[in-house]
C-alpha cells in the first residue's frame, strides 16, 4: 500500500467551483449523475484525475459531447482536457444496500444516507476527493415516495415535486463552498422534533432532529442541547449560524460518534436518543457534548476547512477544545475536567506511549481513517488549551477572530491557526510548535526541597522516543504551581503560571513560615506524566486541603497509585492512608457529591498497569480487589450512609440529581467489595426499584462482577425488559464484557453466538469486542484465549468494515508492556491478522505497526 507525505502536498490541478448532483435512489441500484465546473489551477498540461472508489463509470461527457480520451488510473478517472475551464458530466451506479463499509452511500433500518469523511465521497461519484477541493453543491434526489417520504441534503430546500411511479424529488442549495467530505443527503420515513433558535442579529433558524417515528419521544434533550451550543458560540466565540436550517439526523449503523456535514449532521443514534429509561447519565452528557461539537465544527471546521487531512487536528482538536469548555460552563467544571483526563490517560496517553505514536500533526499514513485517534482529538485539544492559559481568555479570543476572519471560506493549516494567534496576542509560539511535530507524553520530575525558610523547586523535562522520532527537543511545559503550608492547610503564594522550556529549571520561594507541600500542574495545566518526591502524608494532606479541585483529586489519585504500584510489587502495602484520605473526603459536607464521587474511585486496572515496566494482569487486578475491600470494610457506615442519603431519590436531570446517582452506585460499589451479605440483594433492589437508567445499570454492572444468584437474575430480566431497543441491548453486552469476574472470557465467546450480536452493526461490535479488549484482567488471560477471540472477530469484521475493525486493533498492539509469554501470544495474533488474504489496508497499517 502507498504511504501518503505530508511533505508532499501540492496544491490541486483543477479547483471545481460549482457541482452539481442529481439521484435517482434506490437502496440496490441509485444512479448518481455529477455535473462539475472544473477550472485549470494555474499553467500545467496535467489530465484532470477524478477520484473514484468501486465505481465504474456509465458515460463521461466533456463539454456536453461523449468524451473519448478517458481512462481508468486503477480506481481514478482521467480525462486530459485542453482549455482552461469545462463542464464535466459523469454518471455511475451504486448499491448502498450493499454498502458494509458504511461509508458513502449506505442504506440503515430501512433509510438510505451518506458518510463522506474522510474518503467517502469518491464511492459516490467521481471528483477530487481532497478537502482543499471546495464548491457550491446543488443537489437533487428522486426516490419513492411511500419508503423515501423525506429527502434531505446540505444547505436550503429550494424545491420538491411529485414524479410519475410513486416516486418524488426534492433539491436542496448549500451556498457556502466546501470539500466533498462534508457532502450529506438523507432518504427516509423520519419524523421532526422541529425547534428553532434567533441568532444574534436576529435571524431564524429552523431546526430538526429526524428520526423513525417511535423514536421522537427522545430527541428533546438533543435538541435542547443544539439551540445551548448556538447561543453559546455566540456569546463566547461570537460565532452565528449561517443557514436557514439545521437538521440533524439519527442514523443506527454508524462508524463513530457524529457528522458535521455542512447544514446536515448525520449521527450515531446513540448521541441522539435519551429517555430516563433508557439513557444513563453519561448518555446525556454524551448527547449533549457531540451535539455541541458537531455544532461547533460549522466555524471549526466548515467555514474554515484543512487544507489536508494531516491538518485534522486543526478542526478537531480546537473543536474538542470547544465542547470541552461548553460541557463544563453547563455543569461542574472540576468533574468535567476530571473526567477529559481520565479520557486522556485511558486513551490517549497509551497510545502515545505505543507502537501507534504519532504526532497531533502527522507525517505521514497509508490509511487517513486510521489517523482520527485519541492523539489528534484529545491531545489536539489539550494543546488549543495551553494555549489558552498562556495567552488567556482574552488574547486567545483575539486570535481566534483573527483566524475565522482571515481564513473564513478557505482551507487552512495548523501553521495558520498558530499564526494567527501569535500575531493577535503578540506572543512568541516557536517552540511551542513542538506539541504539533514530536509524539510522545513529556515527563517532568519535580522535587521540592527546603532549607530553612526557602524552598527549591527543581524540575527536569524528557519526551521519550517513539517510532520514527529517537530523539526530542525539550517542550514548553505551562505549569500550574501552588505551595500550600503543610502546618496550617493555607495558600503560601497565589498560583504561579510557569513556562518550563529547558530539560531543567528551578523556582525559589523565600520567607516561608513552615513546611510547604507542592501542588503542581493544577488542572492538569499540561497534558503530561509528573513524578514528584511528595510522600503519602503529603498527598493526603493536599487531598483534603488543595484549593484547585482538579488537583485535590489528583493528590488522591496519586496516594492511590503509589500504594497499588507498592502492593503489586511486594504482594501487600498500607492501606491505611488511602481510607483515612477517602473518608475525609466522602464525609466533607462542602464538597459536591459528583466531585466526591469522582475522587473516591480507585484508578482503572489499566492505568495501574501504565505505571509498570510489565503489566501483571493478576496481580493488579488482586493488589486493587484488596484495596477496595478494605475501603469497603474500614468505611462500611460511611457508604451506607452516602447511599442511604439519596436511595429514595426520584429522577431528575440536573447537576444535584446526577452527583447523586454517581456517589449512589460509587458507594454500592464499595459496599458490594466489602463482602457485606446484603450486597447483592440492596443492589438487585437498585435494579428493580431504578427510575432511571444510571440506577439501573450502576446495579446491573456490580452485580455482573459478582458470584450471587441474582447475577444471572438480573442479567435475564434486563434482557427481557430491554428487548428489540439496540441501544440499551449494547449495554447489555457491554457490561458483561467488562466484569471483572474469572469466567469473562468464556462468557464474552459465548455471547458472540447470541442471535443479538452482529458485526455488521458498529455500535454492537464495540460493546462486545471493544469492551472485552479493554477489561485487562480477562482479555490478558495467560491462555491467550482473549487474544484469539479478539483476532477472531476483527479479521470477520474487517470484511465487513474495515474502519471499524481498525480501530480495535490496538489492545493487541501493547505486547510490549507485557511479560514475553502474553507478548508472544499477542504478537502471534497480529501475525495471523497481517497473514490474512484480502485484509483491508486499514488493518494492514495498524497491524504491521503494532508489530514493530
Ligand atoms: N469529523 C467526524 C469524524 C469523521 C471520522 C472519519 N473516519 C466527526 C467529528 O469529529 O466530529
Ligand atoms: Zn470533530
């Protein structure tokens, strides 16, 4: 397969200001008909090259006439051309029925859309299939009407009309130029929950969630969720809708999360669909956090596009950024940031750390669908944060007006939006460009040492080499830093910002009064690992007293980490310091009990193992049973009473409402560990009693890691009261894949045969398998039982769609951090993986990666 350079970029040959589409859809054959304007890009006597994926084309015309010169470059049409402008006519034949892959043209449940990014459009129709590519689309669909009653596409309805045979068509206009991954149209029996929001200067814009009819009950938070993200781009970006409408479309087969196409967002249903009942919790904030981004990318995004796709985290990282700042204005901010770095740590820092390493801005890659990872999103985001706190608030609000304005309709570069605030706020980025070019998560040791009145403050940077890059430049580092008085609990200077650019440093504080205790990367200010000589003592203490919540959980986090890391190594350690700090922390009536809730859990199985030179599954997941039930144990009446404050509770959607449900089945949690005889029967109470579904599947999920009957009880009856509903049968699955009990991996084979799973569904494909990849303790079975599964399933799935499948790959990828007997296994499987004939390149890149 080619590996595409960005170094290689050159501009396109031939722009196409206009196109136009004309379908005729039908679910087995849909005939697309292009029309583009094609213009000459500069002097070259270079043929004009169509992209083109699987199409084989029907007719090509020039200029209105039969053309005769074109051929076939592999999958690309060319057709030489003599002038400097022409009209180009193809036409081909598709069958979205037939379409596995689920990108272009595909049909869903009956309806029949698009998914274009990244390269999706090119199995569509013939064009130049390049986000630096942008026109005005006009759009026409014919369908039947009694299947297809509503026909949507990008930008403004213009007309619709009846045709003969039942059948009908609709056009729509998009006046704003733009790539052809933002193209969308939709085909469907939908129904509206239609709203409508008034910009800023006063303009309406009509709004729509379109879904199957029995479906319309669930939109209102979605909805609600689309006219908060518009007002709040206006008040704090100044950013207003440019449309007459906006629809949304909820689609049950898709690749990931959501589209921003241009007018038309097409998304997963499940970050559409939510009722009490049926959605957890992190269901709502889910909804509302990929509305918002999906949203945010019509300025992000659309109104300026990457000039290529190793650009991408030009719009999706700032976009992150955005909902990530939209999400914690509308409730906690301190949970919220709690819960992007735990992301961040679950997803984005192994994969830095791993055979798949790249840079947010990469270099190079075989497949472009394998590049919209954890790297580019998270980390993406994390440096648009840092460049916030450097520059602040309103520098950095300077800057992005400077980049809409300056790059607005045009496709643009990383380089451009660094540039631009630079140039707005006067600041000096050179080396912080660093972030864009080298991978790997920077270290930074920091040891605090006193003499007297004075502390010293001294800091060292690494980057480790990752694949490609051996060595590294240091990076800027703006680090958050307070010293508390570890005598009186107060602030002993205001929070300094510092900008750590040298593989060393060194801060002093003078006339200090007692013995400090060093708070530091508060907020998690850089997206970084920091090692520090603070002890046990110290960490409780800043637990307890920190004034930056981000950081009092961290404090806790790290006096957890160290004493798992110590158990794991020696077979035991003190336990006492890790439930003195969580009972000061459960009964602190100051504190919000979503924060509590967050700062009691014990850090993952996984990121336990991140902390060791070789993973041991067994005993992790031993060192961190023990502790839980001693926590349970030693703090028995303090979860009884946390869980008996708020058992009687009524479902209500708000910020009390959902620190309550999460410090409800936190607390469950811990009782169950204890061993408590009542465990079981308080949490199939849970179960039964729930009015919502965070209760419910909060039980489900303590109950499906136990050994009580009720397990199997409550397994039973959630599959009943949830039959025919996809969404929540992916919890079903997914809960179960994630038990922590021994027998998950025989359990998860045999859920694979249930007449509910299918590979052919995404969603239902990662509650299982992805799920089952990520439970450390049962799918690093030292049989290698889990491996083989999973490899199993992924070459299946890879005929089927490969984008998905993929993604799933990079579990088997971390071998190196395991002992040789579970990295030979795991090698073997990715060698039976690369060995498999007709494996999608997709696959092939990730898997010949994760093997070096
Ligand atoms: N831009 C899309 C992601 C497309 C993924 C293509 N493999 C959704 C988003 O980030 O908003
Ligand atoms: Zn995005």
């Amino acid at each position: 397969p080619t590996i595409t350079r960005r170094e290689d970029y050159r501009e396109p040959d031939w722009r196409v200001p206009e196109i136009a589409l004309d379908f005729d859809l039908d679910p087995a054959a849909t005939r697309v008909r292009a029309t583009l304007q094609v213009e000459r890009n500069g002097v070259h006597d270079r043929p004009l090259v169509l992209d083109g994926d699987a199409l084989v084309p029907v007719s090509v015309l020039v200029d209105g006439v039969e053309a005769t010169g074109w051929s076939m470059d592999g999958p690309n049409l060319v057709i030489p051309l003599t002038g400097s402008a022409h009209r180009i006519d193809t036409e081909v034949v598709i069958a979205p029925e037939r379409n596995t892959q689920l990108q272009g043209l595909y049909a869903s449940q009956g309806m029949l859309c698009t998914q274009c990014e990244a390269e999706g459009f090119r199995r569509i129709t013939f064009f130049p299939d390049r986000p630096d590519v942008l026109s005005r689309y006009k759009v026409r669909m014919t369908a039947d009407k009694a299947r297809f009653p509503v026909l949507l596409a990008n930008g403004d309805p213009i007309a619709q009309g009846e045709g003969a045979d039942g059948r009908h068509w609709a056009e729509w206009h998009d006046p704003f130029p733009k790539p052809s991954y933002l193209f969308a149209l939709v085909a469907g029996d939908l129904v509206a929950n239609r709203g409508s929001f008034t910009t800023l200067s006063g303009r309406t814009v009509e709004l729509g969630i379109w879904v199957r009819s029995p479906d319309l009950a669930k939109t209102d938070h979605a909805l609600h969720a689309l006219k908060l993200s518009m007002a709040w781009d206006e008040q704090v970006y100044g950013r207003e809708y440019d449309l007459d409408v906006f629809n949304i479309v909820a689609v049950d087969d898709f690749n990931f999360g959501a589209m921003e196409n241009k007018g038309l967002n097409v998304f997963n249903s499940r970050y559409i669909l939510a009722d009490p009942d049926t959605a957890t919790d992190y269901d709502y904030d889910a909804i509302a956090a990929v509305v918002a981004h999906e949203y945010f990318h019509n300025w992000s995004g659309n109104r300026v596009t990457c000039r290529d796709w190793f650009q991408l985290s030009l719009k999706e990282g700032f976009t992150v950024f955005r909902d990530q700042s939209f999400s914690a204005d509308q409730g906690s901010a301190a949970v919220k940031r709690i819960e992007d770095v735990r992301g961040l740590r679950a997803s984005q820092f192994p994969e830095d750390s791993g055979p798949l390493a790249h840079p947010v801005r990469p270099d190079e890659y075989i497949e472009i669908s394998n590049f919209y990872t954890a790297t580019i999103y998270n980390k993406g985001a994390e440096v648009i944060r840092m460049i916030h706190t450097i520059l602040g608030p309103d520098k950095f609000r300077a800057g992005t007006d400077l980049y809409f304005q300056r790059f607005d309709g045009t496709a643009a570069t990383c380089e451009d939006f660094v540039a631009s605030m630079e140039e707005a706020s006067g600041a000096d980025l050179s080396q912080f460009r660093r972030w864009y070019t080298q991978a790997g998560t920077p270290r930074v040791s920091a040891t605090l040492t006193q003499e007297g009145g004075r502390a010293r403050l001294s800091l060292r940077q690494s980057v480790p080499p990752t694949p490609g890059q051996p060595v590294k430049e240091p990076m800027v580092l703006p680090l958050k830093i307070k010293l508390f008085g570890s005598f009186t609990g107060r602030a002993m200077c205001d929070e300094q910002l510092m900008l750590f650019k040298d593989d060393a440093a060194e801060m002093v504080f003078e006339n200090l009064s007692e013995t400090p205790v060093l708070s530091i990367n508060r907020g998690f200010s850089a997206p970084i690992i920091v090692e520090t000589n603070r002890t046990a003592a110290d960490l409780a203490f800043l637990s307890a007293h920190d004034d930056d919540p981000f950081a009092r959980y961290e404090a806790m986090q790290q006096l957890m980490l160290d004493t798992l890391v110590a158990s794991v190594a020696s077979g035991s350690a003190d336990h006492q310091p890790v439930i003195d700090a969580v009972r000061n922390t459960l009964t602190d009536g100051a504190l919000d009990p979503a924060f509590i809730a967050e700062a009691v859990l014990l850090p993952s199985d996984s990121f336990i193992g991140d902390q060791m030179a070789v993973v041991d599954p067994e005993a992790i997941f031993r060192a961190r049973e023990s502790l839980r039930r001693d926590l349970g144990m030693a703090l028995n009446a303090e979860w009884r009473a946390a869980y008996d404050a708020v058992r009687a509770n009524r479902f209500e959607y708000s910020p009390t409402g959902k620190g309550a449900r999460r410090i409800k089945t936190v607390a469950l949690g811990y009782i169950a560990a204890s061993g408590a005889a009542d465990a079981a029967a308080l949490a199939y109470a849970q179960f039964e009693g729930a009015d919502n579904m965070t209760d419910r599947q909060g039980a489900l999920t303590t109950l499906a890691s136990g050994t009580s009957p009720l397990r199997e009880q409550a397994i039973e009856a959630f599959y009943q009261r949830y039959a025919g509903n996809g969404l929540v049968l992916d919890k079903w699955f997914q809960t179960q894949a994630l038990s922590s009990r021994d027998d998950t991996a025989q359990r998860v084979e045999a859920l694979a045969q249930h007449r509910d799973f299918t590979l052919a569904n995404p969603n239902r494909a990662r509650a299982l398998i992805g799920a089952f990849a990520v439970n450390q303790r049962a799918f690093h079975d030292i049989s290698g039982r889990g491996y083989r599964f999973v490899a199993d399933q992924l070459i299946a799935l890879d005929r089927l769609n490969p984008q998905t499948a993929a993604k799933l790959i990079p579990p088997l990828g971390r071998w190196k951090r395991f002992d040789a007997a579970r990295a030979a296994r795991m090698r073997a499987e990715l060698e039976r993986i690369v060995a498999t004939p007709g494996l999608s390149k997709d696959m092939f890149e990730q898997a010949t990666k994760s093997l070096d």
